[in-house]
C-alpha cells in the first residue's frame, strides 16, 4: 500500500519516516511525511511539542488537529497550545486552535479559549471570535465557576473578544438553561458589568436568554448547537412566552439591582415582568392605563405584555 507521500510507508520504520521530514524542505513534503507518521504511530506527546515551535504554520496546524483528534494533553504541551493561541500570528493556526479547543477535556479547552481572548488577531478576524465562543459554549456548564470567572472577571472584561463576543452570549446561554446553577451562573456575570452601559447591554441578553427558555428548536437562536442539549430539559414550566411564574432566588440580587416602582424604563419593566415579579406587572398595566402616558410609550408596553403572555388575562384586559 501508498500513503499520501507516495512511497510504502508502512515498511518503513517510524524513525526513518521522522528523519524524512526533518530533512524536508518544502512544506508540502514535510505535511505528507507528517501525515505518513501519523497514519503509523508515529505522532506522539514529544514530536507534537516539537512540531507546535516549528515556523511553519501548515505544521502547526496539523499538530494541533492531530491533538484535538486524540482529545486529551499533557500539562507541557496544553501550555504551549495557551502560548500559541496567546501569541501565534496565523489565523490559520488560531483557527484550527478555536476548532480544536471544543475537543478537548472542558477545562483544558476553556482554558485555550481564554488564551485566545488574549491575541489582538483572534479579536480582529472575521471568523476565529464565534469559534472561540463556541469552545466556549461546548463546555460553559462542566464547571461554570471556573467558566463565569475566566470570562467574567475584571481582566476579562478588558479583552475586546470577550467584551464583544463571549460574556453577554453566556449570560444568555446560562439562562436559558432555566435552572438554578443557570440563573445563578446569569446572576454573578451580571454583577461583573463594570459601567450602566454594560449592565444595561447584559440586561437585554438576559431578557432574551429568558425568552428562550423552554424553547424546542435552536435553528434561529444565537447560542451554538449544544444549546439543544439544555433548550428543553429541565426548563421551568413558565406561564407565558418567555415568563417565570414567580422570580427564581438566583436572580432576586438582579432584580433588586434594577428595580423600582417608579421605573418607566421598557427593558427593565419587560425583564423584570418576564422574571416573574408581579410589581413589575402591576407597573406596566398602570402606565398602559395612564392616559397621559404617550400613545408610542403605551403600545410598547402593550407589546411587554403580549410578549410575556399577559395581554390575555381577563384581570389585564380590565384594567387597560
């Protein structure tokens, strides 16, 4: 039999292959002598840390791939994969990294993603930052105190790929997931939003991560496949489109964060009434029935209530 290269490989020993594409010049030989080692063993943790420091990017690339094929590293070669993603200067590398970083053990590949966080190409590309939020999102709910710290903290909020990309799609995903570790998990990114504009910004992904919750079909949301593992298991029953029947203790802190009775403003009326607090019903309905309140202001908050399934209720339809 021939492999890629050509030649019958497979008579072959692994340390004539290895010599062979140590001597080989052009990458295009040098991949295919890669390939022939892998195909007959010859991949392994020590030519994988040697060929992650080659100055080709091709070789890189492959190295990484074959490791994501295998699913697991060494501490050694796992921090050399956190300096490459930190560092390296290829997209092409840092892609196959983002891709990779899904196949790994979940914390190996957190790690990775926040790494990656770190390169100013990562952040600039067009592609590498929804592949690195979906590393993210592959493995957001194996330890999500280590995910909401690695992507959350202060230093985190200051990386441009996390601040745009990552943090306000976890908080969505986590309260999706309607449950407690999940609200709770939404709760304490909230808290990190370091000014009103950011909170604000994370308050509307709230609202449309409890949109979401219960939902059958992820075709049109925004979180990535795993979201199907969580859409519908063990979602609370709410009583209308998107709306809690009574407001879960893990987002109490961010309820008492943003509300007041005077408030008139629509997202955080339309958040809290779809996190279950009735006073937040009660607030839209009086406003609905101010007839002072502008036409606009009122079809808005019509819009909250039909929204959250409340426009229905007899006791709704009195009042407005």
């Amino acid at each position: 039999d021939r492999d890629v290269t050509g030649v019958q490989t497979c008579a072959l020993p692994i340390s004539s292959l290895t010599s062979r594409f140590d001597a080989a010049r052009d990458p295009a030989v040098a991949l295919r002598f890669l390939w022939a080692l892998r195909a007959s063993g010859g991949f392994d943790e020590r030519l994988a840390e040697r060929l992650l420091a080659d100055s080709r990017e091709a070789i890189r690339r492959w190295a990484i791939s074959f490791l994501g094929e295998d699913r697991n590293v060494f501490v050694a070669i796992e921090d050399k994969l956190k300096r490459i993603g930190a560092t390296d200067e290829s997209p092409v590398v840092l892609a196959q990294l983002a891709s990779s970083a899904q196949r790994f053990p979940a914390l190996c590949g957190l790690r990775l993603a926040a790494a990656m966080a770190d390169n100013p190409l990562s952040a600039n590309d067009r592609s590498i930052p929804l592949m690195v939020w979906w590393a993210v999102e592959k493995h957001a709910t194996v330890d999500r105190g280590f995910t909401v710290s690695a992507f959350a903290s202060k230093s985190a909020w200051e990386k441009k790929l996390v601040r745009e990309v990552i943090i306000g799609r976890l908080l969505k995903r986590f309260a999706a997931e309607g449950t407690s570790e999940g609200f709770a998990a939404a709760a304490r990114i909230f808290e990190t939003a370091p000014s009103t504009a950011e909170a604000r910004r994370l308050l509307s992904d709230l609202d449309e991560g409890l949109q979401m919750i219960g939902a059958r079909a992820a075709r049109e949301l925004p979180l990535g496949t795993s979201y199907l593992q969580f859409a519908s298991a063990q979602a609370r029953q709410a009583t209308g489109r998107g709306k809690l029947p009574s407001v879960p203790p893990e987002l109490r802190p961010v309820l008492a964060k943003i509300w007041s009775e005077h408030t008139n403003d629509p997202l955080i009326l339309r958040v809290a009434c779809r996190m279950g607090s009735r006073d937040a019903y009660r607030r839209i309905v009086q406003l609905v029935s101010d007839a002072s309140s502008s036409m606009a202001s009122r079809v808005t908050l019509l819009r909250i209530l039909a929204d959250v399934g409340e426009i229905g209720r007899a006791s709704c339809r009195e009042r407005v």
